[in-house]
DNA sequence: TTGATATCCGAAAACGTTTTCGATAATTTT
DNA sequence: AAAATTATCGAAAACGTTTTCGGATATCAA
C-alpha cells in the first residue's frame, strides 16, 4: 500500500505527471476529457496531494502563527475562535502558541514560527515584553505579523485594538453617574500598554468630573486575576479606605473583591458599586452579576486575521503593505454590582 | 538578501554540499577542521534548514496535533500545558484543534491534520462522536493515536484515562460518609463514556452503602456548565425532592447549582452538601469552597504525549507497537461544601 | 615499493510538486 | 494548398535537503 503521488496516476492513465498536475488544478491547456479522467481516478485512488511537497515548491505553508499570553482567559479564546474561523474559510490552519506572560517564552515561540516558515504571525505582547526585537527579526524574514489587544506602540505593523483608556473613562464615569464619590482602581501592572491606558482613562474620568485623583486609592493586580482581586480588597479593608466605587481592570480581579466583601459583610452595590472589565461569561452568572466593559473578542479574532491576510496577499502580490490600525467598539454593560 | 542555504555555506566555503550538510549533521566521516569551518560559516549566516525541503526529504513534520472539545476548559488547558511542554522538550510542535464537542467538526480536524501529515495525533472525543471511522482512517495513514479523558473503546490504540467509575464512587461515598442520606446526580450527555462511566461508580456506591437508587435524582447537564447546573438545581427545587447531597458531573455546573441554592437560601453545606469533579481552579476560590475530585489534566497531558512519543518512535524503527492504556490516580478533595 | 586500511570528501539520486517553455497535432484563415 | 492560429500535451528544471556509494588521498604494515 504504497503512497499515491501525482506519478501513480499518471502511470495509470499513461500521460504525463504535468498533465495531470494541471488537469487537476483546472489549467486551461488540458482538455475536458483528460480533466474528466485524471479527475476520477485521482477520486478513485484518494489521491492527496503532498504537503510537504508543495510547500517546497510553493513556498508558502498556508499556516499562519497566534501567539496570546494565556489560552484559558475567556476573552482569548474568544479570540482564537474568531481567528480560527475566519482562517479555515480561507484555507488556512492556525497554530497557536501561549507566551505564558514571559517574554523569554514569547521570543521562543516567535523563532519557532519563523523557523517553521508560517506564512503569518498574529500576537497579542506578554505582560513584560518591552524589547521587541523579535518582532522585529519576524519582520525582517518578511513574515506579515499583526498584533492584537496587547500591543506595542513600537512597532510599525498592523494592529487591531480597543480604545482602553476610553473605554476605562466610560467605565469610571458610569460609577460617577451612578453616584459614586470615592473610587477606587485596582489597576494592571505597569508596562502593558492597556494597562496603562486604562488607568490613565479612569484618573481623566475623575478629573474630568471634579473629583480629586488619589494615588493610594490605586491597588496593584500584577497578574490580573482572582487571587489578585481578592488580595486588593483585602488590602482596601485593612486600609479602611473609604470608598464607594472599584473600577477593576478586569472581570476576575472585581469577581475576587466582590467575594472578599461578601465575606466582609460588605453589600455590592449598595455599600459598594464594582465595574469589571472584558465581560467574562460567569460575570452575568454571580450574584450580583457584574456590570462590565464588553470587549469584544471574537470581532477583534476575525478583525485581526483579515488584517493578517490582506498583507499576504499584498506580499504575494508584490505590492507594498501600508500597516493600519483598527479600533474596535466597546461599550458599559450594566448589571447589579453597579447603581 | 537572499535566503541562505546549503549551497550557499558551500560556495562560500569552496566545498560540497554534502559534505555541508554532513557536517553540520556531525557525520563521522568529515573531519574537525571542516566541521569546525561550517558551524562558523552557518553561524555567520544565520542559517537556518529549510523545514519544508527536510519535512519533504525526510518523510516527517516533527509536528503533532492536538483535538480537544473546547480550549477554554481548565481541565483541557492542563491537558495542553502538559502536552505542549513534554512535546517541546522533544523537539515537537503541537497544532491544537477544537472539536467544539461537534463530531462533524472533529472529523475535520482530524482530516486536516491528516493533509497536514503531523506524525502523531492525540484526542479527547467530543460527545457526540460514536462513529470513529475517522479514526481508523488515520490510523490507516499510518499514523500514531492515542486517545486521552474521553475515550471510546472501540478504537484500538493507546489510551490514557482515569478511573471515572471509581473516582465518582469515591466522591459519592465522600457523601454518604458525611451522613447524606437522600443524594442526587447530575450527570452528563448519554453518549461519552466519562459521563456513563461517572454516573455508573455513583449508582454503585449507593447501592453499596445500603441507600436505593433512584433514577428521579438524576438529572442531564447536557453540556455540564453552569448553566447546567443552575437549570437542574432549579428543577430540583421546583421538583421538591427531599435531598442533602448532590454529585455532579463537574464543578462549573456544581457552582451553578450552588448560586441558586444561595439563591433560595438554602445553606451549602449545613442543608445539603455538593461534591464537584475536576478541580477547577476556580472551585477553591468560591464560598463555600467546593468539595470535588482531583483530575490530573497536567499529568494526564505529559502522559498522553509520553505515550504518543512511545509509538512515533517504535513506528520508526519499524518494530510493532501494542497500544497501551495507562490509567491515572484521582483524589478527593474535601473542602467546605461538604460536610 | 606494494598492498591494505583509514580518513575524508563529493556526485548523484531521491522526496513530490509546480511551472515554464517548446513541441506536436488540429483547426482555421488566406 | 500553404500559412497562421489554436488546442493539447510533456520534458525538464526547480525548490533545499538527506543519504548512499564510490573515489581519492593519506597512513600504515609488509
């Protein structure tokens, strides 16, 4: 049970290897008939056609790379599944690799594709990337990448984002609405990009509407989740801040206080107003469900692969590529943990 | 800037490219000082083999594939942690693939990894599959399987698994222990074997305990989320059956079963206790704490790879390989839903 | 010196496809 | 009928690597 190639159909019918290369991808010089029959044999014979083989010759893989810094995060694999789907539709397998928030893994993985020769690189940045030169060397081997979400303003490719520092000052303002007069944020870490423009939207929020910024009212969330939600409000209690609004940088950070003020006894919203951010699936699920930022994570997959593959196929095509950027809507889901 | 080559270090070098290639291979039969003018020569160069013309001349990708029902799940992105990094370590990338639980669409997937000619695959069935033709297909292609979590039997390949019947015997026995007298299932879709095999070990330890079996309380968690799990709570409310303890299927739809027991003020654990299955990362962070039983999806994954490597490598030599089935411990993990 | 034995190197085939370009046969035009 | 055009096919090169096998040179024993 020998492998069927292009020759063993070709010895079948007695013609030639080229004709039946052709035949089969509908050149115009090949007859009808002869199209008809090396058609069916190949049929018979379940020819498929080498993988390896046109790769060489073609040299294009029709892979494409995704690296995210976690694939467990809810907004990410809603990403992944935009990006796999729009991918597939157009014939291309995506292959996904995690940074787990290292930029020592990240760069591993960005070699990785390179040396695997994908045809596309899509990344949204680890937390502590700020050397970018693998990006850079990406670029250089003259792979189209695109970045998404977490994004580094250094460097000159194509990007699709949300507006984080506005949708931060929605975020604020909607506590500020609601009445709220002392809030708080448990922010990100430092270097992420979106980290940043969140805090900066949530201090032009309270400027914006007279209320004073204080520095002590912001709690670190290094890595953003739970744990960390959890620890802040802790902290907050201990502090005995008094404060009646938390503008969270994420879902699982607000989940975290809003359990440790359960416990406190501490009434949300009543006592408390708590605003989350990415619109995480069990965030409608709690009591009281969160009020949220949504980000839309399944636009921004689809939005960052048809971004991907307009610079392959400019590549392809041998036209320059001019980079853009794109930014998506977000929008204040109310819910009950917010008046 | 052309790509470098072969030919190109042996141009440069005024030697062949056999002899290249061999020394950079660290073949016996070219000497140290060559060997040595090489290595610089490709440092200097940055080169770097071209993975499609060796996957082509060697007849392999050094690329496994992965097909998990959904990615989300913590359970799977275990699983993936530990495969991904023990195939990493061998040298191997691992294309990950959804199934989205769709049999249709897991026969794509494996499909495509099939065209894409990875030289093993490894999967966890989604719920519907029952036919697995698309199985044997690949195992006709000649390439190594091996099935983990959620198996069928009727495949003839490796296996790795843990002892659903006993573990979920376990956990109800964690239950009658406590003093539950009255203790209701939440089980899974019909088809998948995990789902059977759970429901089985929580029948068995009833009826082993001297409690009756009564097929009244059990309930479907079709797609055992939270959402799942508030549904059959509700109906289980709704249904006014006398009951202190649940089993169920999984701990997202045992935390829905809790919120809307908190809900109706019904008291986890003091009027009925909730055991879970998986530890989730998030079932610890929760009050109360859940109760449930220890998968090992990171030891699971290291396994299943380990596995995997075992058949690449036998398939290679070329001597016959028996499929093996290798079962993983799991524990209770008592916390505070349960008495 | 001769023959034997290591030691080192390279020619060439092979992997399976795509594509260029020229050749032949069939058809049309003049 | 000759010339021009069209339709159909195939030879061959190319992609970049790996590996077999034989050849050349150097080293050694006789």
């Amino acid at each position: 049970m020998k492998e069927v190639t292009l020759k063993q159909i070709a010895e079948n019918l007695g013609i030639s290897i080229t004709t039946v290369s052709k035949a089969l991808k509908n050149y115009s010089d090949v007859s009808k008939k002869t199209k008809a029959l090396v058609k069916e044999e190949a049929k018979k014979l379940h020819y498929k056609p080498n993988v390896f083989a046109v790769n060489l010759r073609t040299k294009e893989s029709k892979t494409v790379g995704l690296i995210v810094p976690e694939i467990v995060h809810h907004f990410f694999s809603s990403v992944i599944n935009g990006i796999v789907e729009e991918a597939e539709r157009k014939g291309y397998l995506v292959i996904i690799l995690q940074s787990n928030e290292s930029y020592k893994l990240e760069r591993k993985q960005v070699d990785l594709l390179i040396s695997k020769r994908v045809d596309g690189i899509m990344i949204s940045l680890a937390n502590d990337t700020v050397d970018t030169s693998h990006l850079l060397e990406a670029m250089e081997h003259d792979i189209p990448l695109v970045m998404f979400d977490k994004i580094s303003k250094l460097v000159k490719c194509s990007k699709i984002i949300i507006n984080d520092r506005q949708a931060a000052y929605n975020a604020t303002k909607h506590l500020i609405d609601s009445g709220c007069k002392n809030i708080a944020h448990f922010r990100g870490a430092l270097l992420p990009q979106n980290s940043i423009d969140r805090f900066l939207g949530y201090k032009k929020a309270l400027e914006d509407h007279g209320l004073k910024y204080d520095s002590s009212l912001v709690y670190m969330c290094e890595r953003v989740d739970y744990e960390d939600g959890r620890r802040a409000a802790e902290q907050l209690i201990k502090d005995a801040k008094k404060v009646d609004g938390i503008f969270a940088i994420t879902d699982m950070a607000a989940v975290g206080a809003m359990t440790v003020f359960k416990e406190h006894g501490i009434k949300v919203p009543e006592d408390i107003s708590v605003m989350g951010f990415s619109n995480w699936f069990l965030s409608q699920a709690i009591t009281p469900a969160l009020s949220t930022i949504n980000q839309p994570g399944y636009e921004m997959g689809r939005g960052t692969f048809k971004l991907l593959r307009k610079e392959m196929k400019a590549k392809k095509a041998g036209i320059p590529f001019e980079p853009q950027t794109k930014v998506l809507e977000t929008f204040v889901v109310k819910r009950e943990s917010t008046k």
